[in-house]
C-alpha cells in the first residue's frame, strides 16, 4: 500500500521543536545534547538555544537509504558524553525505533527526545510531541521543496 504523507513545513518543525523544548525544560538539568545525525542536528539546535545548552556531541547512525530501511551502522559515536546520564540525545523522530536501539546501546543513562514518533518506536523515547500512524512517512522540510500544483478544475476536466 502507497504510503500517506505528512508534509512538516520549516515553521511547523520550529513550532513542534519549542513544545519539545518546553517538555524538556522541566527534566533538565542537562550536560548537554547529543543530536543523532543528520535529522536530528535542526531540532537539536532549535532545542539547544531554548535551553541554553551550548554543548552538543552528535552520533551518526546511518538506517535509511530514502525510504528504504537497511542494516545500522554507527558511522561516529559520541565521544564526550560517556554513559549518557544527564545528556539529552535528539532526534526527529523515531520510526521502528531501529536507530534509536542502536544509541541506546550507546548512551544507556541518556534522556531520548524526538519530535515526532509512530507506534512502534515511541516506547523507546521518553519524550515526543507529535505522534502519527505507522504507515505515514513524514516529508521533513530539508527533504522537499514547493512545487506548482494545477489548479483543481484542470486536474477534474481530465479524468
Ligand atoms: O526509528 P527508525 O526506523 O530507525 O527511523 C528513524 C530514523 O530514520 C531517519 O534517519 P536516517 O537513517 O534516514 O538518516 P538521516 O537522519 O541522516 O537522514 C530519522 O532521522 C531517524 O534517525
Ligand atoms: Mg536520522
């Protein structure tokens, strides 16, 4: 089955990004953010300047391939963040959960924060704002752009 999209525009994802900054405050404080590249660094940053946090690690685990889901492999691990506790770690959101398995691994002590999450990866993160069904994939702003669409009675006269 074709999947549903949702299209997460740049003012939106700053919009979510807060919320999850306002979630965050109140279990603070951190040592700093690990943000798990490359979709997690945006909302890091944005989560980052709310709270104040001026360190930020990051952790590469590569999943995807566009939307197809291989093996993870850790590309960089976090070096400064030992077990995790007291750090926060970012992400955009999290799908099966694949990605986030593997930096639990990582940082067991940490604090998992995503913006979005689907049902099958959200008991793997302490805090989210938005969740969406399983068989919808999120268009990140960084992944799209505009585009001019006919108008409806165009696209009605020729079916
Ligand atoms: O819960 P999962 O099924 O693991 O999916 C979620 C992960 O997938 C995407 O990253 P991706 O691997 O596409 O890499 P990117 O962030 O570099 O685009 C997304 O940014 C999450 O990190
Ligand atoms: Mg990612």
């Amino acid at each position: 089955m074709a999947p549903r999209y949702y299209t997460v525009s740049w003012d939106q994802l700053h919009r979510d990004s807060k919320a999850l900054a306002w979630r965050l405050v109140e279990k603070g404080p951190w040592k700093g953010i690990v943000a798990i590249t490359r979709g997690g660094l945006i909302p890091a940053a944005i989560v980052a300047r709310e709270l104040d946090c001026r360190l930020i690690e990051s952790v590469s685990v590569i999943t995807y391939d566009e939307e197809v889901r291989g093996e993870p492999q850790v590309a960089k691990p976090p070096v400064a963040a030992g077990d995790g506790d007291g750090w926060l770690v970012l992400d955009d959101l999290v799908d099966t959960g694949t990605t986030l398995k593997v930096v639990r691994g990582l940082l067991p002590k940490a604090h998992f924060a995503t913006v979005y999450a689907k049902p099958a990866g959200n008991p793997l993160v302490d805090t989210y704002i938005t969740e969406v069904s399983q068989d919808t994939w999120i268009l990140f702003p960084w992944d799209t752009e505009p585009q001019f669409i006919a108008p409806i009675a165009r696209s009605a006269a020729s079916k």
